[in-house]
C-alpha cells in the first residue's frame, strides 16, 4: 500500500482517502539579536528552535470527517508519536499541536461535502 506518511498509526495517502496536498517544514537556525544603542544588532547564536511541520489539504463526504476524527483522537492522547514517510525515512517523534478543519457544503445530515484540513505538528525532543 503507498502512503505519503505515517503518523503514529495514522496514514497520509490517497488509499486511505486522506492524503495531504502540501507539507510546509519550518526549521530555525538559532540566531537571535542583541540590541546594541550605538550600532547595528550583533548576530549571538542561542540555540536552535524545535522544527515544525504543517500539512494541508481537502477531504470529502464522511471519509474525510471519520479521518479528521482519529487526528483528533491522536491528538487527544497527549503523546509524541513517530513519523515516518513513504520511502520508509524515520522524522524522530511529533507532537500534535493543532488540527484545523474548515467544513463547506454540508448537506442535510450535518455530512460535509469537502472539508478543508491543517496539522501543525512541532518535534518532540526531551533530551
């Protein structure tokens, strides 16, 4: 089965009606300024920030609403989880920060027709 990837046991990819369209990784240098009131800000290196992941994408019908679901379920447990991508690379372990949803032709039933989706996700290091 293809998979564009797995977090925890949860996974990404069109065979599961559930796949992301963009992925947005933000890593950080460590580099802050110190104000300096006679010259320019001088450049100190204070350690680098944990990464960041922000996956985004459109679901539709109950699928993508039973999908969005177990994130929030993932979420719910309050524990890193690994992630791994589809040509098998360990990520190291991800905590859930936000699962955003945005609903859009909802029907009768309360069963929206395309939701659109973010997951932010922020490394976990506990060294």
């Amino acid at each position: 089965m293809r998979q564009q990837m797995v977090l925890g046991d949860f996974i990404f990819g069109l065979s599961r009606g559930f796949a992301y369209a963009s992925l947005v990784r933000n890593s950080d240098g460590g580099w802050s300024d110190l104000a300096i009131i006679a010259s320019k800000p001088q450049s100190r290196q204070s350690g680098q920030k944990l990464e960041k992941l922000t996956f985004s994408g459109k679901a539709m019908y109950g699928v993508g609403m039973q999908r969005l679901d177990e994130l929030r379920a993932l979420q719910g447990l309050r524990t890193p989880l690994p992630l791994v991508d589809g040509i098998g690379r360990n990520w190291g372990l991800w905590r859930i920060n936000s699962v955003k949803e945005t609903q859009s032709n909802v029907i009768d039933d309360g069963t929206a027709m395309l939701m659109t989706w973010t997951l932010e996700l922020e490394e976990f290091v506990n060294a």
